[in-house]
C-alpha cells in the first residue's frame, strides 16, 4: 500500500504464510503448543463444548444464531455493524456452544477472498466475539485455527488477514501469524499483501470521524504531490504536518502496548512452574509474547492488520 494508512490507529497488520509449492509467499509457520487452545481442544473432547461451523447446521438454527451474532456487532464498537444476511454471506462462520446451557459462547468469522496484488485470494478473519464467562480460556485462539484449517482446504483461497486490535493479538500470535514475510530475498508488509478491497471497505464504511478525516488527508496529500504548484506548498505542509502528529500518536500507542508485553515476558522469566503452569507452557507463553510484540514492531512501518497464506 502506498500510504501510512495511519488512520486504522487503533489496529495493526499481521499476516501467516505457510509454505506451499502452488502459492507464491512463505514464512515459517509457528507451531502451536498454546494451553489454550489445548485447553478448548480437550473441553471439546470431553463433551463440555461443542465445536462446529454455522454452514453446517440447518436452516432455522442458521437464522436463529445469525440473528444473535448480528445484535452482538450493534453492542460491540470495536466491530463493523452486520445485519444476520451479512453474517449468513460470510464464507464462513465458526461456533463454540455449551453443551450443558445449549448456547453460542463464541464465533469469529471469515469474509469471501478477494484478490490482492499478487493475483491470491485473500479472506479476512474477524467479528470475533467470546461471551465474557468465558474469556480468556482459549476459545478464541481455538476458533482461529478451525478456521485456517478450514480454508487451506479450499482450492479458492490463498490465505488469510485480519485487523488486530489490542484484544485479540494473542489469537493470531498462537496461530503463526506475523507483521510482515519475505518473498525472494524481498520482505514485504502484510499491508503490502492485503487486498485494497480491505482498505476501501474501511474508507466507505467506517464509523470514527477522525479515521474519516486522516483518510481524507491522505488522499490530498497525494493529489498535491502528484501536481505539485507553489501555491499549494503551504496547504501540502499544513498536511503532511497533521500526518505526522498522527503517526506519532500511534507509534505511542504501539509501544504503550508493547510495553505492556515486555512486562509480562519479566513476569513470566520469573513464574516458577507448578501442576497449572508447567515449563513448556511458561516458554510458550514467553514466546507469544515477543510474537505479539512484533506484530507492533513490524507495523511502526504501516498499519495494523493480521493475514494468512496457505
């Protein structure tokens, strides 16, 4: 992508490629060792939670839950608003439900691919909800990877991205996602291989009036530069000025959050292992979170978003 894109403040990049010989990017996939997922997979087995897609369902419960999911986006401001046709379109939706309450606990989903500029069929990964009883046990993180297995079975699709924000990085770390990968001795930004669809979805359909206006900003300065006149120097300044200051503000907040991650590095350095904690679990723990921090490093350089290639 040619700009900043300094307006998704609140968001950053991440992509995942996993090697395959048909497909044009590759990175070194993560291998998953999380306790939550681990966690979920065996509250799974035990016949606690049930696992499926929306798709495979009937009729009527496809209606009823899209409905449930659509309410959840109007209540929820960090997720774009969906009517239950909107959820219904998806490529793919995937479900947690408690057996003993016969309840949806958790989804996220996964948007129809669209191409991006290496010709790949990209989908979007995103509306992730967890109901709060049940935070913070993996579920997330689990549905994630249902998902990704999903797709790579689909000849259509090519990968994956999806735009992180601060509640939901865990769930990609864990799942071998990353801000940036290498094609050829060239690395590239996940910005670089999202589709512009994404990014024009934003532009007409975002919601935040200061998103609205940096995206206008952007699209000024680049038409000043592209016909650059003496006398619209000045305004070009007064601009890239305003730009600056943004970018600055979301660098703070990047590192604010990187901050964050490196304090929980320190503590789990010095967490002594027990039957709840084991010594595997506590380095892996350590790892996510330098994943994390990376997905902050590598978008000081663009924006935020999360993506997968298969």
């Amino acid at each position: 992508m040619g700009s900043d894109l300094i307006f998704l403040e609140n968001y950053a990049i991440i992509i995942k490629s996993i090697e395959f010989s048909k497909y044009i990017l590759e990175v070194e996939e993560m291998e998953i060792k999380d306790r939550g997922i681990l966690n979920v997979t065996k509250k799974v087995e035990d016949g606690e939670w049930l696992f499926c897609f929306l798709h495979n369902l009937g009729l009527d419960q496809q209606g009823e839950i899209s409905v449930w999911l659509s309410n959840l986006t109007y209540q929820d401001d960090s997720v774009l608003d969906m009517t239950p046709d909107d959820i219904l379109d998806k490529a793919c939706v995937a479900l947690l439900f408690d057996e003993e309450k016969d309840k949806v606990i958790a989804s996220a989903s996964m948007m129809k691919p669209q191409i991006n500029s290496f010709g790949q069929r990209l989908v979007e990964i995103g509306s992730m909800f967890t109901v709060e009883e049940y935070q913070r046990q993996g579920a997330a993180s689990f549905l994630v990877q249902k998902i990704d297995e999903w797709a790579k079975e689909q000849d259509n699709i090519h990968g994956a991205y999806a735009f992180l924000n601060s509640k939901s990085p865990r769930s990609f770390a864990v799942n071998g996602y990353k801000g940036e990968l290498q094609k050829e001795g060239v690395i590239y930004n996940a910005a670089d291989i999202t589709p512009a669809y994404a990014f024009n979805l934003c532009r007409t359909i975002c919601r935040d009036a200061k998103a609205i206006h940096l995206m206008d900003l952007e699209l000024r300065k680049k038409f000043l530069e592209e016909n650059a006149e003496m006398n619209n120097l000045e305004e070009l300044f007064q601009i890239r000025d305003e730009l600056n200051c943004a970018k600055f503000e979301r660098r703070n907040r990047f590192e604010k959050l990187i901050n964050e991650n490196e304090l929980e590095i320190k503590i789990k350095t010095f967490t002594v292992p027990t039957k709840d904690m084991t010594e595997k679990e506590i380095e892996q723990d350590i790892k996510t979170h330098c994943e994390i921090i990376n997905f902050y490093r590598d978008n000081f350089k663009k924006i935020i978003c999360t993506a997968a290639m298969w």
